[in-house]
C-alpha cells in the first residue's frame, strides 16, 4: 500500500511539473520556444498596415532575442545569382534563381530565417506577399536553412503557402495571440494542474492517515479478575457426612479400646 501512494504521489508529481512547464509557454519546438506570443500585437483597426505589422516585428525580435534584420546594421538578404551584393544588402546569406533581385528577412538566426506576417489574411491572390514568401521558401531550400512564417492565431491561410513550406525545415506557426484567444494546452495544462494538486492532496492526507493508524497503540482487552467460586452445597454436605462418619468411626475404636481393658480386669 505504500508503494502504491509513492507511485501515485510520483507520478502526480511529474503531472505537476509538466503542466507548469506548458503554463510557462517555453516548449514549443520554434525559434521562440512559445506557441504564442508574449505579447497581443495591434490587430485591424489600430493602426495602419505598416505599424500592425512592425509591431507583429516588434514582438517576436524579442521572443526570438534577435534585432531585426531590416535595420541598416543587419541586411542579411536572400539574392539572386546576379554578380555582388544588391545595394540594399550587407551580405547574401543565400542564393535562388527564383528571386529576380534580393529579398530581406525579417529575421536570421543559427541555421533559419523567419518571417513575421500579422495579418488577418495571407491569399495567393495577395500577390506581394505570395511572392516574397515563395522566394525565400526556395532559397531557404537551396541553402539547407529552415524557414518559420509566424502568423497570427487566426490568420486565414491558403492552402497554396502550406505547399510551399512542403518538404522543408521550419513551418508556419500559428503565433501572435489576438483577442479572446484561448491556448487549447494551456487550457489541459490548468486542468491537469489542479487534478495534480488535488491528488497529491489526497496522497498527504492518506499517508498521514495511514501514519496515525500505524503508530496508535494496540488495545489488548483485560479479562475481568477471577471471582472465587461458590461453595458447592452438595459438595459440603458430603465434606460433613464424611467428617461424622470418621468421628463416629473413632468412637467405637475407643469404645472398643476401653471394653477391651475393663475384660482384662
């Protein structure tokens, strides 16, 4: 039975930790190592499309630990297979005959670029966009780097830029939270919290239920004391029958005795 509670308390124990972990929001397999934002980005209606989606830039340039690849100091581009570096670029991180001149990321790190895209919608017929994510989707592809588009929890997305993330490293994440949204794990980590909390709870209160039981000590009954038993009548009568007939036996001996001398005389 003990090894039972111990079992039952691990276990509940490594539950705890888990969801506390989840709660945490630090282990999603992403760049970030969040499954949402640790921010609400500007969604539509406040502000422009340039400042919503500085601000989508704004947010995960922190979760990343990153600077932003845009600012003067960075410029790491995507090019093409024209001779030197395009004037817009410090560098070209990586090559592809699909883009005709250089494309910027919005963000580079060890082994990947990302893309921010804090936008309600992302359509083939949106066709700048489509474009510029095809092009670094294929360069990424050519040189061996992952690719994460992060987008908004409830952007619409067309099938066409699952398709053209097939078959490559990174993947497109479901990221900036946005009004009303409602992590579905954060939602099974609070409930597997409080059953863990409950049920090691419960295990305490067993194990010191079980300790007080244990350690109580055991009630021996005491007999009652022994009572001396009633003389038996008949016994007693036959005690006095015999006690007479032994004194009424000495008697005649002595009679006896004394008729025996008088003859003598």
């Amino acid at each position: 039975m003990r090894f039972l509670r111990r079992f039952i308390m691990l276990a509940a124990a490594l539950v705890l930790v888990l969801c506390i972990a989840l709660l945490l929001n630090i282990t999603a397999p992403n760049p970030t190592g969040r499954r949402y934002s640790s921010e609400m980005p500007l969604t539509t209606g406040e502000g422009n499309a340039g400042q919503i989606g500085g601000d989508g830039e704004r947010i995960l340039a922190h979760d990343l630990r990153l600077p932003n690849n845009n600012l003067p100091d960075q410029r790491q581009c995507i090019c093409g297979f024209s001779s030197g570096v395009p004037g817009g670029c410090n560098l070209c991180l990586a090559h592809s005959p699909q883009v005709g001149n250089y494309r910027i990321p919005d963000f580079v790190g060890a082994g990947y670029i990302a893309e921010a895209k804090n936008v309600r919608r992302l359509l083939v017929t949106h066709d700048r966009d489509f474009q510029q994510i095809g092009e670094m989707a294929a360069a990424a592809r050519e040189a061996g780097l992952a690719f994460w588009l992060y987008v908004r929890a409830d952007t619409v997305l067309d099938p066409a830029y699952f398709a053209l993330m097939d078959g490559l490293r990174g993947g497109i994440v479901y990221y900036f939270a946005v009004p009303d949204y409602l992590d579905p794990v954060d939602q099974l980590a609070q409930v597997g919290l409080l059953s863990a909390l409950v049920l090691i709870a419960l295990m305490i209160l067993w194990d010191l239920i079980a300790r007080k039981v244990t350690a109580a000590p055991v009630r021996v009954p005491t007999s009652p004391p022994k009572r001396d038993r009633a003389p038996d009548p008949l016994r007693k009568a036959d005690d006095a029958g015999d006690f007479a007939q032994r004194a009424r036996d000495r008697t005649r001996r002595q009679i006896d005795i004394d008729e025996s001398r008088h003859g003598k005389h």
